[in-house]
C-alpha cells in the first residue's frame, strides 16, 4: 500500500532526526520532539522507527505541566544493550 500522506517527507526527516538524537544516547518526550524537530506526533515516528527494527523502549516520566501539576508523559529511548 503506498503512502498516501501528502507530509511523508516531514515525516522521513523527522524519523532520521530523531533517530540521530536517540542514538547519541538521548531520550526525548513530545514536548522535546515538538521544540526540536517540530514534530507534533512523537508517538507516530517512534511507530515508525521501531518498525524499521530500532530497539526502543518507553518509559513513564513525572513532569510538571504549565500549571504547576506533576504528570506522567511518554519518555523514548534506545533499550540498552540492544544493537541499533
């Protein structure tokens, strides 16, 4: 099936940004990838590169939101000891 979405370049580039900032040793969450790469679905490229066979893992992290409230967000990063 071909891709038919009209921003798959965007999302290329986005995969191979942020598969560099992973493979530097770096975990990022969404509110990263938005500030660095302008991605909006961090969740959707990490799809996308674990499905191309990169080994990451998720993790639960507190943070604390714009209104002072802690909260759990999506943290990525490459499972250690895995082969990239």
């Amino acid at each position: 099936m071909s891709n038919d979405n009209p921003n798959s370049n965007t999302s290329r580039s986005q995969c191979a940004a942020i598969r560099r900032h992973l493979e530097a040793g770096h975990s990022i969450t969404a509110a990263q990838a938005l500030d660095a790469f302008g991605c909006f679905r961090l969740a959707a490229r990490i799809n996308d590169l674990a499905n191309a066979g990169l080994p990451v893992e998720r993790t639960l992290v507190a943070v604390i939101n714009r209104d002072g409230k802690k909260v759990r967000v999506a943290e990525y990063r490459l499972r250690q000891g895995a082969a990239a």
